[in-house]
C-alpha cells in the first residue's frame, strides 16, 4: 500500500534514498500513521543493498510542527500507554545506516526529536527548533530531554525544556545541535551532497562507526573503547577494506561494495 503521508524518492546511481515527511496542512504533526509509514520506511530502506545514507527531510515551512495534538488531546494515561506511540520511535532508532535530516522551518517537539533522532542535521537558514511541550501542559517524551540535553548542554536544554523557546539556525549551530546551515534555497542539495559523501564510503564501515559514535551516549568511556574497538577489528573481515587501502596503496578510488 502506498504511504499517505511521506513520500520515499530513492536515487539508485548515488545510493541515496530521502524521505519527505508530507503532511503540510498540519506542518508535517506527526500522527501515528506518519510515524509507522517512516517506520515502515526506514525498515525497507535499511534493509535495501542499494541504499547506503538516507535523509529525512520535511518542506520549507516545517519539518513537522510535533506530535499532532489533536490526536493526542483527548488521552487518557492509558491510552497512551496502550497506544505505545514510542516504540515506532524506538524502531527507527535501530536504522543502521546513516541518516540526515535535512531542516527547514519549525523542527518542535517531536519533530525536534525526530531530527535529533537523525545523526546529523542540516539546517536552513530558517530552521526553528524547540521543545514547547510545556506550553501544553507536558514534557518531551521523545527523547527532548535526554539528547537535546546531550547536544547542546544543560543551560540552554533546560530553558528550551521550562521555556518552550524556539531557537534559531544560527543558535542551535553555535549550540551544536546542528552540522552546518545553509540559505534555504540551498538546504536539501547540501543534505543530499552530504548523503552522497556518506554513500561514496565502505557501507559496512559507515554502519559500524554509526554504531560506534551513538555507543559514547549509553556507555563508560573504557566500554565505549572497547566496542569501538571491536568494530574496528571486525571491518579486517570485509572486502571493503581490502580494498580501500589497496586503493590508498595504489594512488586511486576505492570501489567499495559493502561485503
Ligand atoms: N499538531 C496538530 N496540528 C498542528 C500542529 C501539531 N503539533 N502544529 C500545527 N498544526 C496545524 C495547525 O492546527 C493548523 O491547522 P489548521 O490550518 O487546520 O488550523 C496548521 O497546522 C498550520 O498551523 P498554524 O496555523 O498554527 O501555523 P502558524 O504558522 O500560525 O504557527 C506554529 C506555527 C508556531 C508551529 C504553531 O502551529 C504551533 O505552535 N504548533 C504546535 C507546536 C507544538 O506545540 N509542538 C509540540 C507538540 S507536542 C509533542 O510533540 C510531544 C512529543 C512527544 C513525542 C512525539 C510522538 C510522535
């Protein structure tokens, strides 16, 4: 069945595939149809040998505007409860390769932890982000507290968080939260040739040091190494580094494959 609510454009020549969230007339509020269908999505696409960096981008106005409260509004605890809205999140979060979101106007709420859920970020000029749950009466509760907090440090985390400030691009690149900003003419070219770059590398390698990178977050720095050096070890078994340093050796570009 064809999704609804996003739209999946896959580049085969540059193994880049990007999915547009396109809800517009609610600013891309993620209900729960949208999230399974990116569920859905990132599911296909990660498991697809042609695929190697994938961005999830909105449109100009809005990444998405958050969790659609209209669906929300009228629930119970128990509802939300049985409703388990967050394990599609927790789904997506096991995606493998690599992911960009690409940025333009209002990134709130869910949607700033959507983007955060990404592994980079690039913004447009115009991008806003922001936690306002707690105008509505509530927190984060898709990972706003924890990896915004992580990004850009506990004073501005905390007054976004009991504020519900939005902050600007040139903010939240200064805070870190996002790679690089662009004019917004510009945003979702500079994501794709981001994209592109990622693709271009061994895909096993780019998947075990994503891996590797989101280990720093839920581990001790001695853990932490000791994946990292793991991984490392492991990549001695693929083709791909045969490869790319027999390339390296003989003066020219590596061909990976991805075995
Ligand atoms: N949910 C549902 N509909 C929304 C949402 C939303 N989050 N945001 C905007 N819309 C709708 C509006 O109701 C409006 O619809 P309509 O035209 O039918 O009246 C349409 O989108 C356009 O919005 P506005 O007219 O309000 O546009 P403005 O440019 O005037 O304002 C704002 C833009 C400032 C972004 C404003 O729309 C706004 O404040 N939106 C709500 C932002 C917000 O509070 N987000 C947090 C939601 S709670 C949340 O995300 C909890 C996260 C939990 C995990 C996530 C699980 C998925």
């Amino acid at each position: 069945m064809q999704p609804e609510f996003i739209i999946v454009h896959q580049q085969v020549a540059t193994h880049v595939a990007h999915i547009q969230l396109n809800r517009p007339n609610a600013l891309n509020a993620l209900n729960l149809q949208l999230m399974t269908e990116l569920k859905t999505a990132l599911q296909t696409l990660d498991a697809d040998d042609q695929v190697r960096a994938i961005i999830i981008s909105g449109n100009e106005k809005a990444f998405a505007a958050g969790a659609d409260i209209t669906q929300m509004a009228g629930k119970s605890a128990i509802d939300m409860y049985n409703t388990d809205q967050f394990s599609t999140w927790d789904a997506i979060k096991k995606t493998k390769k690599p992911i960009i979101a690409a940025v333009s106007g209002f990134a709130l709420g869910g949607g700033c932890e959507l983007a955060m859920l990404c592994d980079m970020i690039v913004a447009s000029e115009t991008a806003r982000f922001g936690q306002p749950e707690i105008k509505l009466g509530v927190m984060p509760g898709a990972g706003g507290t924890q990896r915004l907090t992580r990004a850009v440090g506990k004073a501005l985390a905390m007054e976004m968080v009991l504020t519900g400030r939005f902050i600007t691009a040139a903010e939240a690149l200064q805070a870190g939260l996002v790679n690089r900003i662009t004019p917004v003419e510009l945003y979702l070219e500079e994501a794709i040739k981001l994209a592109k770059e990622i693709a271009g590398m061994s895909p096993l390698a780019t998947k075990m040091a994503k891996e590797a990178v989101l280990k720093a977050f839920d581990s001790s720095l001695e853990e932490g190494l000791h994946f990292e050096r793991k991984n490392f070890y492991l990549l001695f078994a693929s083709d791909d580094q045969k490869e790319g340093m027999q390339a390296f050796i003989e003066k020219r570009a590596p061909r990976f494959t991805g075995k």
